[in-house]
C-alpha cells in the first residue's frame, strides 16, 4: 500500500510552514532519508527528510503554500505502483488480508485563498519577497513581479532590488486615484456664528466612509514575522514593563578592543563590544538573581535561573530572530564572539538549529549597531529583562574638573515591575556599567 507521508512536527510549538520547493517531483526514485522538500518555519528553513525508500507517486501542494502539520505532503509506494489517493488501509483480524477504504483523515491539504493582490497589482502577491525587500521596491520605484530572485527558492532580495535599480529597472505603474465622492455637512463654526460647511466622505450604506487613493498591497503574516507578532503582544499584555536609561563611559573597553580586533580577525573572529557586554551581564547576574528570573504565573512563583543562557537579538530579512549562547558564564569572551558569529550568519541564512532559538534566560539587542541612541526594548517574554545598546560616540565630558573626549554608550534596561522595582534594575545595571568601564574587572581571555 502506498505510505501517506505527513508533514512532521519540525520543532517546538511548530503548527505550519511555508513550502518552498520540492527537491523531487512525481515519478522520482528516492532513498530513506533523502530530501524531500524544504519548508520554512517560523524558525528556520528545514529540509524534510523521506520516511522510507520507493517511489514518489503523488506531491502535495506548490512552493508558497501554507502547509499545516499532520497534513499529507506526499504518496510514496513501490515501483509500479499507483497512487491510492485517499485510501489507506484498515484494520483486519490476523491472517486475512486488509482492504483499502476511503480515509476521511487522509486529505491533501486544502490551496489557500488566493492573494487579492494577485488581480489588482500585477501578481505581487505571488512573488517570493520579505515585507522590507516590498517596501523597498515600492520606495525605488521597481515593480517587483519583472524581477527574477537570487535568494533561496527564487526568493527576491534586496540587493536584487538595487542591482534592478542601478539598471535603470522599470518603475512600478501606479494607477490615478479614484475621485472620492462628497458631500456637504454642516459643523460648528468656531466662533458660534452659526454653522459651515465641511466636505467629508460619502456615508452610502454597505460601503467604506472613503476609497483608497492609491495602490495598496495586502501580504499574510505568517512565519517568522507571525510567530514575532504573537510574542510581542504576549510580552505587552502580561509583564509590567518599565525602561530604565544611562549612560556609560567606555573609553578604556574601546582601547582593548582596538588592540584586540586585528589579532583575531587573522583568526576569522569579529571581536564586537557585544562580546564584553556579554560577559558583563553575566558578572551582574550573578549578583541580581532577579534579574535572570521568569514568572510562573499558573504557580504564581518566580523562577530563579542558576544557569545563564544569553539571547542576543539578530537583525535578519525575514525580522528579528533571538540565537542562544549557552552556558555564556563557562565561555571566555573570544569564545563568546565567535559563536555570535556562527549563530548570527545561521540566523540570517535561515539555516540555525531551533534549539539555539529558545530557553534564553536574558536578552540583549544592540540597536547601536543602526545608529540608534536610546530605546524602549520589548521582553523576551518570559524573561523579566532585556538591554538594549546605544551607540558608541565620542564627545566632550568632564573627568575629575577636565573637559575630554571620551568614548559614551547609551543604554536601555526594561524589566518586569511585577517581580523587579526600580531599585534593583538601577543596581543591577550599574554593575554591568561598572565593567565596560572598567574591562580590568573580569577577565579578558583573548589567546
């Protein structure tokens, strides 16, 4: 009997992926284990292994669809076997042969709603494409469906975009606004002489107040920037967040660091100040254990972290991705920037184990890195903390009664009222300072 082979739960919490590509077709002899498919997570993009060996008699579904986990992604028999399409076998008692009979479970999964885009804009919904490489497009005047996609699967990239620009790409139409009809109501006149007259939209029953005056674009949001949604609106809605500021002098880190850099870069290691600021966090942890906390709110107990998993924030295409260092307390800071490293290229490429995605018990994003000054940075929930990092500007400042130039990083601390007051944010934030400032307090291992 042919197998229906159905998509499997990929990671933690996984419920659905975007398919990508097939990497076999119908027909095709394959291998236990060879590749099926890649999906794409809300985590990662995922090849999908074969359960067995055979002969692929039936494919489920094409690149850019949703498939739901526990969904049939495809048919696999025997050599000159025919696809069984909704049949699998039941039970019978021993040593009488099973029949096959319709499975109402087995069904091939249904084809999304087709994207209203695709009528109205020319197909742009139909394009593989992050919602920044769209805007993007729209913002260079480049439609998007004449361009042909050098990332993974056909996706189109932002360098596409440019490289279609610096071509003197065709600019994407857009069409005139449609007049919005009127009429005339009277208001109040400020100075209470009686009424005047205001022009606002047409109230007709069953129809909007007023008309779109210009192309609109309508993009699903699913994957990763689904799964970013969600937590963020977690995040709001259960902890009490309150943003601790200040600032710090990190003259002397920016001395090491220079020293430092040239030697490892020989190295294939990029020695960022993030890798201090790691380091840094740990120490102060380990003294406000509050801070590396979470709160059980079924149990109503806090849950108090002996050990020290650090997220670090990656900027990617696809949004904001959160990579793991474990155990950052067991780690020197080469250690700790060279796993940045390889996790933050993962977490870009879409190619990090979910596993280096979870369990962090502190966060840390760097919005200095964009030329950001101040922020307000969302919880990792559950987490009770994150810093956020300023940028490093060198301006004048008063050291013991002496206008100098020194080196200034702003910092962002928000932290869960619930369990954290302001107080013990403040120390524990001053502590970490303490350490950029003074890089001597911990120690620097840099062979």
């Amino acid at each position: 009997m042919p197998l229906d082979f159905k998509f499997p739960d990929v990671g933690e919490g996984t419920t659905e992926g975007t398919l990508i590509k097939w990497l076999v077709k119908e027909g095709d002899t394959i291998k236990a284990d060879q590749p099926l498919a890649e999906i794409e997570t809300d985590k990662a993009v995922v090849e999908i292994p074969a359960p067995r060996a055979g002969v692929i008699l039936k494919l489920f579904g094409k690149a850019g669809e949703i498939v739901k986990v526990g969904s049939v992604l495809a048919q696999i028999g025997d050599a000159g076997e025919r696809s069984g399409i909704g049949m699998t076998p039941t039970p019978s008692p021993a040593g009488i042969p099973s029949k096959p009979v319709p499975a109402a479970a087995t069904t091939p999964p249904q084809k999304p709603a087709a994207n209203p885009m695709n009528a109205s804009a020319g197909g742009v919904g139909s394009v593989l494409a992050t919602p920044s490489t769209r805007q993007l497009a729209r913002q260079l005047g480049i439609d998007i469906t004449t361009l042909k996609g050098t990332g993974p699967a056909g996706r189109i990239t932002d360098d596409d975009v440019k490289r279609a620009q610096s071509l003197g790409g065709n600019a994407a139409s857009t069409p005139k606004p449609t007049p919005t009809s009127t009429l005339s109501s009277p208001v109040a006149s400020p100075n209470g002489m009686g009424p005047r007259l205001l022009n606002v939209p047409s109230l007709e029953p069953g129809k909007p107040a007023w008309k779109p005056e210009g192309t609109e674009e309508r993009i699903p949001i699913k994957g990763i920037r689904k799964t970013i949604s969600d937590r963020m609106v977690k995040s709001m809605f259960t902890a009490v967040q309150v943003t601790h500021m200040d600032e710090v002098d990190v003259t002397e880190l920016v001395k090491l660091r220079e020293k430092k850099k040239e030697e490892l870069k020989k190295k294939g290691i990029s020695l960022t100040y993030l890798a201090f600021v790691v380091k840094a966090s740990v120490a102060a942890l380990k003294n406000h254990p509050w801070m590396n906390a979470s709160i059980d709110d079924a149990s109503g107990e806090a849950v108090y972290k002996r050990y020290y998993h650090i997220g670090i924030a990656v900027d990617t295409e696809d949004g904001l991705m959160v990579v793991v260092i474990r155990d950052a307390d067991k780690k020197s800071i080469v250690e700790i920037a060279k796993e940045m490293q390889t996790l933050a290229q993962q977490a870009r490429e879409r190619t990090v184990a979910p596993e280096n995605l979870r369990g962090s018990t502190f966060t840390i994003t760097n919005i200095g890195s964009l030329g950001g000054t101040y922020a307000t940075p969302v919880i990792n929930w559950p987490e009770v903390g994150i810093l956020g990092l300023g940028k490093i500007a060198q301006r004048p400042v008063v050291v013991e009664g002496k206008i100098m130039p020194r080196h200034m990083m702003t910092v962002s601390l928000t932290f869960d009222h619930r369990l954290i007051d302001g107080a013990q944010a403040v120390r524990f934030c001053n502590e970490v300072l303490q350490h950029l400032e003074d890089p001597g307090l911990f120690l620097v291992d840099v062979v």
